[in-house]
C-alpha cells in the first residue's frame, strides 16, 4: 500500500483486536491454528503470495500458514503499527482459549479456570511484546496500547450495539459502547500519565514514547476503570452473563484426530 501512496504520505497500520496468539484451547489443543490451516488451503493465501513475502520467504517449509498469524507475521511488517488490544479480548479468550468464566461481580471462576486466563495473559503480554517492540527498529516504528480490560474492538464504535460480551467500548468516555459497559478505560503510563486509548494513540502518533508502550500493571480483570460487571443480557444459544463459553460442556467421544470432537461435532478439542 505504501507504494502506491504519493511521496510524503505517512501510512500507519491500526490494528484493533486483532492480535490473536497462537494459543492451546483449555482442553490443550491447538484449535485456532488448526482453522488457520484450514483456511488457509480454502483461502488459497500463502500459497498464492498473498501474504507478507518477507515473512513468506522466511517460512520453514509447510510453515508457511504462520504468515497469517499476528505473533508470527507482525514482526516483518515494515509499516509502522500502534497495535490496540487486550490480553483478555473478548473474542480471543472464548474463540482460541475456549474460557469457560469470565470473573464479574457475583460469578468467581474456579483455580483452575483462573490459571488458564492468566498463562493466556502471561503468553499474549510476551508474544506482543516481542513481535511489535522486540528490537530496536520495531520499538522506533512501532506501539502498543494493552489495557487488561475484558473488551474486543476499542478504536471503532460501529459494534457498541453487541450484547454478549464488551466491544467497541473504551476509545471515549463518551461513546455508546463505553457507557453501555460502564468503561472509561484508562491505562498508566512508564512516567505515570494516565492515557485513554485516544490519548494513547494520539500521543503516539505525535511522537510521545511512552505512549509507544503503554501496558497495563494491572493483572486480572482489575482496572477499575473498564471493570466488567458481567451485564450482558442471556442470549439464547449463548452463555449466561459473566462467561464467555465456545463449548461449555466437556467433549463426548468418539474421539478425533486432535482429541474429542465437540458437542455439535464441528471442532476437535
């Protein structure tokens, strides 16, 4: 894209909520790699080029389908990125980790529902870390913005209208996804200034380092100012307010290549 851009334009890739690891499910399985793979082949992407060469090129033989996924494609894009996303998306920790308890006021998840929710948080915070600021050139070009908020898109407000779990909420105070969820997110910078996402990328974008890395100390659903209250109303087919459940009952046999297929016999565990 930047090459087809006059001289002089400045191209800056935002991606919001788009930072998906490449992380086992809770049964210990690689679901959403597996997809990825599969798609891939449907897509026709890496084998028809249409993915980032350098990271192509770079590929191990039938590793190819890494170049569509963020931890391992990101560090190639030679376009500067401020990447905007939460270590506990809303989407990601139902579709890859398959969560089976989001905390909220009333609802305590188990030990070991908890463990789970923390490794993915401890894996997502390492890999962004390494793919956007893992050396010096990424650091000069690249941000992060990574609240610990239970929240998907953050930038955009077109999908505030969503009622099963957070999204398009936290850019503003005074937009309709943030006051519909109660957010008013907010995350601590290295010298102690508080940014709001839009503060943060503007900051950023003006050339504010700190606002280059700006990841929350906060651990586990704990920033008080995007805590989630779990009031998203029942749905039918989908969890009760408070969770966030692919399959939330344990997989039947028979089994499958890659463990036991699901209830509704689409996916393996």
């Amino acid at each position: 894209l930047a090459s087809l851009l006059p001289l002089g334009v400045r191209l800056t890739g935002f991606p919001d909520g788009g930072f998906f690891i490449d992380a086992k499910n809770r049964y210990g399985g690689y679901a959403y790699q597996r997809w990825f793979k599969s798609m891939d082949v449907q897509w026709n992407t890496t084998a028809g080029g249409g993915t980032n060469k350098a990271c192509l090129a770079a590929a191990a033989v039938g590793e190819q389908w890494k170049c569509l996924m963020a931890p391992y494609l990101a560090p190639y894009i030679q376009t500067p990125l401020y990447v905007m996303n939460s270590p506990f998306d809303s989407f990601a920790t139902s579709a890859i980790l398959w969560a089976q308890c989001i905390p909220a006021p009333g609802i305590s998840c188990r030990s070991e529902q908890t463990k789970l929710l923390k490794d993915f948080h401890a894996q997502f915070k390492a890999d962004i870390q390494e793919a956007i600021l893992g050396d010096e050139e990424r650091v000069a070009r690249n941000g992060i913005y990574a609240p610990c908020c239970y929240v998907h898109e953050q930038n955009v407000n077109y999908c505030s209208y969503d009622n099963f779990s957070p999204n398009c909420a936290g850019w503003s105070a005074q937009e309709s996804g943030s006051m519909k969820w109660g957010y008013r997110t907010s995350v601590q910078g290295s010298d102690g200034r508080s940014f709001t996402p839009q503060q943060a990328f503007g900051a950023w974008y003006k050339g504010d380092v700190v606002a280059g890395n700006v990841t929350d100390t906060y651990e586990f659903f704990d920033n008080p100012t995007c805590a989630y209250r779990g009031k998203a109303p029942v749905i039918p087919g989908y969890p009760v307010a408070g969770t966030a459940v692919s399959d939330s009952l344990p997989c039947p046999t028979p089994v499958c290549a890659n463990g036991h297929l699901s209830r509704n016999k689409k996916y393996c565990c």
